[in-house]
C-alpha cells in the first residue's frame, strides 16, 4: 500500500472510531433521515441554519467505517458554509467518489476517492450527504441509496 492510501486509511479509520459532529442537535430547525439498506448504515442529520450559513450540524446512527468517516469529514466541512457553498461541496464530492471528478479542492474529503474502485462503496460514502442535501431542501424526509 502506498503512503498516500496509508494516509487515507488512517484518516477515514480516525473518524469511523471518533466521529466528529455526532449526536443530537437540540436547537436543530433542518433534519432528514438516511438509509443505506444494502450496507445497512443508517443515519440521521441535524443542522441549525442562521442566514443561510449551516451554523451547526450533527449526525447520528450506525454504519460502517466508509459512512460513518464521510459523514463526519462531512459535518466538518460544511459547517459555517453558506447552503451554497454546502452544495456545491457536494457537486464536486460526489462526482469524485464516482471516479468522474477531481480531488482537487475538497480537502480532507479527498480521502475517498479511493471509493470509486469499490461501487458498492460510493452509497456508504455518499450517504451522509444526500441526507444533508434533504436536510438542506428542508423536506425532512427519509433518502434511500436504493
């Protein structure tokens, strides 16, 4: 394995065993709930929006290590970014994990680019992050990697 892989490795194993951001938001006025039924992570995001700034947000549930570190890296890199900026974090994230995209500029996500070798894996890491586009839209529904 190279250095690089050895990197990513340890920081996706890092924030699987210390999620940042987890649990419950109580002054949360967004919230959407996710599902992964072929991997069975399921996950729940909470944020608090003020002026269209994300100016905090928290996720909760159970998964495996590729969804529970995406969701965390997630929480970090959106909060105090505007809903756009969040979204267009995602624009550039998702393509990535698809292989279809560049690393660059998505800091510490870059760390799961290595998950387009595995398909079955782009649901774990995108989970976190279709739930969090729900949350944002303000639906408050339940989204389905199926």
């Amino acid at each position: 394995m190279s250095e690089l892989s050895d990197l990513y490795q340890e920081v996706i194993l890092d924030h699987y065993r210390r999620p940042r951001n987890f649990g419950t938001l109580a002054a949360a006025d967004r919230s959407a709930q996710g599902d992964n039924p072929l991997c069975g992570d399921r996950l729940s995001v909470q944020l608090k929006l003020k002026d269209g700034v994300i100016e905090d947000i928290r996720f909760r549930g159970a998964g495996c290590a590729i969804s529970v570190a995406s969701a965390s890296l997630m929480t970090e890199s959106v909060k105090g970014r505007t809903v756009e900026e969040a979204r267009a974090l995602f624009e550039k994230f998702h393509p990535m994990v698809l292989g279809r995209g560049s690393r660059e500029g998505l800091g510490k996500l870059e760390v799961f680019s290595g998950v387009s070798a595995f398909p079955v894996r782009v649901k774990c890491a995108t989970l976190a992050w279709h739930t969090l586009k729900a949350a944002l839209d303000g639906k408050g529904e339940t989204v389905s990697t199926e």
